[in-house]
C-alpha cells in the first residue's frame, strides 16, 4: 500500500467515523445513542446514502463482506440474494458495471 492509499485510506475512516458521530448526535437521544452500535447506523447511513435501494445496498456489504476477506461469507451472501432474485445478477456483478 502506497502512503496516498494509507492516507486516503484514513481520511476515509475519518470521515465515515464522522458522519457517525454526527448521525448520533444529530438522531438519537442520549440514552439511545449509548446503545446502538456504530455498525447499526453506518448501515442506517448507508440505506439513506442509497436512497434504499436494496440491490446497491446488498452489493454494498457483499463488497465489505470481501474486502475483508470473509470470501465463503460474501459468496453465502450473494447466494442468498440470487436465490431470492433470481432475475438478477449476483452481487459482485454490480448494476453500474453496465454503464462502464
């Protein structure tokens, strides 16, 4: 990894734990924010990100699910998402992949 992929890399972690921080304080109440886990609202951030537009959100934590080397997972994931739209591409294969 290059120092710009490091340093984008943390600016990007900044920035996300930033959004987090303003989602809990801008959102919830005090004794809520307490307990809800920062996984729970950067998934809440990212629905709203996608406008909830399930297929973007599902390639979404495919890509997490194998950026962080939870391969069988991610491919478990886009398995079950196949089977439950079986219309459409698996997940890796992304709705933008066709606008390129």
């Amino acid at each position: 990894m290059t120092s710009g992929e490091r340093f984008a890399d943390d600016l990007v972690r900044q920035l996300v734990r930033a959004a987090i921080v303003l989602k809990i304080e801008s959102s919830f109440a005090p004794e809520v924010a307490e307990v809800t886990a920062e996984s729970e609202i950067l998934g809440s951030i990212v629905a709203k990100y996608f406008r909830n537009a399930g297929r973007k959100i599902a390639e979404t934590a495919y890509a997490a699910f194998d950026d962080a080397g939870l391969t069988v997972e991610a491919l478990a994931f886009s398995e079950l998402w196949r089977r439950s739209h079986p219309e459409q591409d698996d997940l890796w294969e992304t709705e933008d992949d066709g606008l390129n």
